[in-house]
C-alpha cells in the first residue's frame, strides 16, 4: 500500500491557505498594532481642536435664542444637527463630525472636529468585529486557518530546520514567551 | 428588469444601513421613559430595564465605551455605559439620536469613592485630575446599556 504523501499535502494546504488569509492577517495586523496603543491615540478617528473667542453671550432668556444668536456670531448659516446646554454657562452645538462648546459668559469657544482614520476606521471595524453577522463566521474562519497554518508550519521542512531540529527550540521558545510574561505579571 | 430591481435593491438596503445603525442586543421593550421624569425621581427606577430616547452629549474618547444622552430639558443628561469592547460607540456620534435600552442604576458614593471613579475616568480621558474640586459624596446614576439604535 502506498504511504499517504503527508508532507505534501501539508505544505500545499500550508502555502494555499496562507496565500488565502493573506489579506486578513494584514488587516488583522495593522489593526492590532493600531488597536494596543489605544491608551495613547484613537486608531479609529483623528481630532482637531481649536479654541477662539466671540463676544459673550448674556442676557438671554432662552436656549433657541442662545442658539441662535451664537451661531450668527459664529459667522454659520448652516442648521446644527443637535445642540444641548450642559450647564447655565455652555452650550454645545453639534454638526457632523464638528461640535462648538460656547463659554457664554467669556465668549470662549471650544471646536472639536474629528475624522475617521480613512482604511484604519475600516480595519478597526473589522477587526474588532463591529458589523458581527455573518463577519463572526468569516473571522472565526480565519482564526482556524491561522491555528491550521501554524500546525502545518511545523511540518514544512524535515531535517536539522525542521521541527525535530532547529525549529523545536524556536517553537519551545514561541511557547514559553506568553506562558512567562503571564507569571511575571502576576507575581512580579 | 432583473438589474433595476437589484439596483432596486441594494438601495434600499444602503438606504436602511445609513439610516439607523444597531449597537450590542435588540431593543426589546417598547415604552420610552423620559430623561427627565428618571432624573426627577432615579430611586424608583433603580434595577429596572428601561428605555430612552435623546441625543447624544458626549462619548468615551478611548474605547467608546461610554456616552451622555441628554433628553427634552437642558441641564440633564445620563450616563450610558456598556461593557468594553462589547459595544463601541463612534466618536463621530455626538449630536445625533439615540434610541437605549439597558438596566437603570443609582449609586451613592463617598467621597473617597468618587475621588476614585473621576480619577479613572480622568485617566480614560486623559485628562488632568485634581481631587481638591470633590469636597462631598455624590448619587452617581448611569444606564448600564445593552442595546441601542443611532439615526
């Protein structure tokens, strides 16, 4: 009986499916990276903040005319999406992706503008698995043909490079860095 | 005819994503509760699942996990927060509506325990803190969200 060519089949279905979740650990990638420095930046929208002064606002009754008679000294003909007074003193006035903050007793204006990181957005979205549905099934897919792709990578080469060589002290090493870090963050 | 009516129909499914997007689990109840009848009276509503509706205020700048809904009146505004991750709320989001569903919560703190959670919340923003602004405890009242619509 012929012995089943195990080592070529391993490396076709490695090679075929690493050319097929190519793309998706490219967006998984970059996204992760964007995703872990989340404490210093948002990956997902860029913000710009500008603060600039109207004359106050005072002696007005009531938040429509507060409204409206900031958005005249704004120098804005254009309708808000929404606007909202936190307190006595401010008044928010929302447009898309842009929002004043009014300190109506100095005149004080806060602008924020944010835009989405033009692909990372994308990217983040779907790495973080925003639109769920059918993209759960897709990325679960992915998650197992990334754990068949490191099991078959094992198997690629035989000899000194091999898993039986070289390659199981890297692999021992690949193993260990997670299972050490997670004692050094527990106890140290 | 077939490639109109396609046409036809990704419109309208464009159409339908655009116009409202869904966050975490369906709402399920269908009576709202406003804002400010909830801030009138928070105690009566602790532990109970409501509904609201209103528009957004402001939104965790870091993981999104968090936004003010502010209803009819000014001044009044709620906390709706959801568990990391699970759901993430656009930083793009301020000024539009909301439809929220989750369960109401009231908290007493005391000082010492305020102090804690706005340092947090400082360092979620990262903002400057300083504690001497705390002099008192504080009934802290939040929404903890489960699902939501945005127009």
């Amino acid at each position: 009986m012929k012995k089943f060519p195990f080592r070529k089949w391993n490396n076709i279905l490695h090679r075929d499916i690493g050319y097929l979740i190519f793309g998706l650990t490219i967006v998984y990638g970059i996204s992760g990276i964007a995703v872990n420095h989340i404490q210093d930046w948002n990956p997902n929208y860029s913000k710009e903040e500008e603060i600039f002064s109207i004359s106050p606002i005072t002696q007005i009754a009531t938040t429509d005319e507060i409204l409206k008679e900031s958005l005249h000294k704004l120098n804005i003909a254009e309708t808000p999406t929404n606007y909202f007074r936190p307190d006595s003193f401010t008044i928010q006035i929302f447009f898309d992706e842009k929002e004043y903050s009014i300190d109506l007793p100095t005149g004080n204006v806060f602008l924020e503008q944010t835009h989405e990181r033009k692909v990372l957005y994308e990217m983040n979205q779907l790495h973080l698995n925003s639109p769920k549905g059918i993209w759960t099934f897709i990325a679960d897919l992915y998650a197992g043909c990334l754990i068949f792709i490191a099991i078959t990578g094992l198997f690629v080469l035989k000899g000194k490079t091999g898993i039986t060589g070289r390659g199981a002290y890297l692999t021992i090493i690949g193993v260990l860095i997670p299972i050490i870090y997670w004692i050094y963050y527990l106890y140290f | 005819m077939k490639t109109k009516l396609l046409i036809l129909f990704f419109a309208f499914s464009i159409s339908l994503y655009a116009g409202v997007k869904k966050y975490g689990k369906k709402i399920s109840l269908k009576e709202k509760t406003k804002i400010s009848t909830i801030i009138e009276n928070p105690e009566k509503y602790d532990g109970k699942r409501i509904l609201i509706e209103g528009k957004i205020v402001d939104v965790c700048e870091t993981r999104g996990c968090w936004i003010k809904i502010a209803g009819e009146k000014d001044f009044q505004s709620i906390k709706f927060k959801v568990e990391d991750g699970v759901i993430i709320f656009p930083l793009d989001s301020k000024g539009k509506k909301i439809l929220a569903e989750g369960v109401f919560s009231v908290t007493k703190l005391t000082k010492e325990e305020l102090i804690e959670s706005a340092k947090e919340i400082a360092k979620e923003n990262n903002e400057q803190f300083d504690s001497t602004k705390i002099t008192s405890g504080k009934t802290v009242i939040k929404i903890l969200g489960e699902g939501a619509e945005i127009k």
